[in-house]
C-alpha cells in the first residue's frame, strides 16, 4: 500500500513538474507520457533501497545478536 501511495505522489510531483518546465520552455505541447515512466522507474529505485536497507527481522526465540 505504501508504495502505491508513493506511485501516486510521484506521478503528481513529477507532472507539476514537467507543467512548469514546459511552460518556462515556451509552452509547446505536453508529453504525458514520459513523467509516467520517470515515476514508475522512480517507485522501483525506491522500493529497492527500502528493501536493501530494512534490516532483517530476528526472532524472539533466539538471543543472539
């Protein structure tokens, strides 16, 4: 769920973004398309470093540390 939720605030902040620049650019047509797959690689790279960093669960039966 949280990365869905994290898909979507992509999407969004990287549309805005792609608005103003194109605006500032001179206002040509807008690519729609492109932002999408910048969120989308974006959620994947952040789905990643969150696996790679989340330490791994330890069971309460053992005492080792």
């Amino acid at each position: 769920m949280k990365y869905f939720i994290t898909l979507i605030w992509a999407v969004l902040l990287i549309e805005m973004i792609n608005f103003v620049l194109n605006s500032l650019s001179g206002g040509g047509p807008l690519n729609v398309v492109t932002p999408l797959f910048v969120a989308v690689i974006i959620v994947i790279a952040l789905a990643l470093l969150d696996v790679a960093t989340t330490p791994p669960k330890q069971s309460q039966d053992t005492n080792e540390i």
